[in-house]
C-alpha cells in the first residue's frame, strides 16, 4: 500500500498560507495534496494545523520544489543516487518529475495527467487488457482505469520513480480499493521482463521509454518484435516519441520509428507526439 505522505508543500502555498496568519486570519482554504482535495487549515503565529496534526511553519522554500514533513523538517521530495531524481509541481496540479534536471513528462500546455489522458484515448482501453511498459508516475495506468480498462499490467525500472509515486496523489496506487485489482505494477525493467508476457495475451500496449540516448534498448528492433509479439491482431499500440533533434538536424523521429514499428508487424502512423499502431 502507498503512503500517505501528509500535506505537500509548495513555496507558493507556503507563502500563502504565511501571508493569511500575518494579516490575522484565523483559517486559511485550498489544497495541500496538489489540487486532488481541498481543505481548511487553522494558522498561528508558532504553527498551522491540518486534519488535525500541528506543522511547523517551514523555513524559506525553493521554487519548482514540492516539500513533504520528514523528521523535524520540511524536506524536499527528490533523491540522489547516481542522479538527482525530483518531484516537481507544475501549475495543472498534477506534478512531472525531473532527472537531472531534465523534465521527463510535458507541461508547457496542460497538464501531464491531461496530456496522458489524451494518449490513453488513442487505443480505447474500455474493457482491455493493457501492458505499460514505462510506468513512470503512472499517469497513463491511472487513465486507463478510469477509462474503464480491465486489468492494467506496468513496470517501472527505476526504484527511484516508484518512491515519488508513493509521494504523489496523481499516482495511482495498485492496492487502493478504487484500483479494484486491475493494476499490477512490478519494479522491473521491461526490455527483460517483456519476455515472460504471453503472445497475444494484450489487447493495448502503452509504450511511453525514455529518451534514446538514455534506453535505446526501447527502441531497438529486437525490442519492437517483442512488443509486436504481446498484443492480439488487431491490438492498439501508443508510442511516445517527442520530437527530438527535428530543429536541429531536420529529423523525423516520429517516421523513424513508425517505420522500425512497421518492420515488426505493426501498422503505423505519426498522431499526437508519437506514434499510433495497430498489430497485423
């Protein structure tokens, strides 16, 4: 079961909330779980209380930085182990998170939840069996159940990512009652464990890899047969790609690899920021 984490704190929120207790107010309104409810907390010039637990006021907070209680303290929800892996807010509500710096879901123009949802209508997951092969925060597993999906199976490589799920009120949890058995996420990497998912035994596939330079493995043509070789005839497959280096060199990642998909027994074509397939 994820945990509950308590209130999340932004330097905005913070600020507001610090600013309501200086002009008197007793309560201060609105959200401390990135926008998924909304509450009521009461300020004091030594403290603020939520849902009945006191909380300190914090020290001076950083931007782009989302803060959980730790301890006696305010601590920043990102780790490093090799790389700096963070949570980071965004003004949708739903957060993206960031590896050294580099952003890895979009935000300029919606949300990344929204953003997933979009992708997720794509295949049309009402009543599938779908295989996600890069859970990420779990944005498109937390859109195919909403849309209605069967059974959702996810892996997730990095331990790192799937400690900011357990962080994040965006993130679906697999053991919530809502979740009602239909998600099954495994801390894997999914160029190996792609091997033990049965031919044919999916009926949408959800493919959203790292950049190539980080997991060109994603987008090998060993790979692309695996993945051909999970979905029924006629299954759909989403592949995000972005469009990386088309400013700079002129190149149609996006075409690239439709026709990589194509080789492996896919139909394919560029829709959205990837690619949309359907297996012969």
């Amino acid at each position: 079961m994820f945990q509950t984490p308590g209130p999340l704190l932004t330097r905005e929120t913070a600020e507001a909330m610090r600013a309501a207790q200086r002009m008197g107010a007793a309560e201060w309104a609105g959200s401390l779980d990135l926008g998924r409810s909304t509450g009521v907390a009461t300020l004091a010039a030594s403290h603020w209380t939520w849902q009945g637990i006191r909380y300190p006021w914090p020290a001076r907070l950083k931007d782009r930085t989302l803060y959980v209680r730790d301890g006696d303290d305010w601590a920043p929800v990102s780790r490093y182990d090799g790389a700096l892996i963070k949570l980071v807010p965004t003004p949708w509500g739903a957060p993206t998170f960031e590896i050294d710096g580099i952003k890895m879901l979009p935000t300029a123009r919606e949300s990344p939840f929204e953003d997933a949802r979009r992708k997720v209508a794509l295949v049309s997951p009402r009543g599938a069996r779908v295989l996600d092969t890069c859970g990420g925060l779990g944005y498109f597993a937390a859109c195919c159940l909403e849309a209605g999906a069967a059974h959702v199976r996810s892996f997730e490589k990095n331990a790192d990512v799937l400690w900011l799920r357990t962080l994040n009120p965006w993130s679906p949890d697999p053991d919530a009652p809502d979740a009602q058995g239909r998600l099954a996420l495994a801390h894997a990497d999914v160029a190996e464990a792609i091997a033990g998912v049965a031919d044919a035994s999916m009926d949408v596939a959800l493919h959203d890899p790292p950049r190539f330079g980080i997991a060109g493995e994603l987008y090998s043509r060993h790979f692309y047969e695996q993945l051909a070789r999970v979905p029924r005839r006629g299954g759909r497959l989403f592949h995000y790609t972005g469009s990386p280096n088309r400013l700079t060199s002129g190149r149609d990642v996006p075409r690239e690899v439709a026709r990589r998909l194509e080789a492996a027994g896919f139909q394919a074509r560029p829709a959205l920021d990837g690619v949309l397939a359907t297996r012969r």
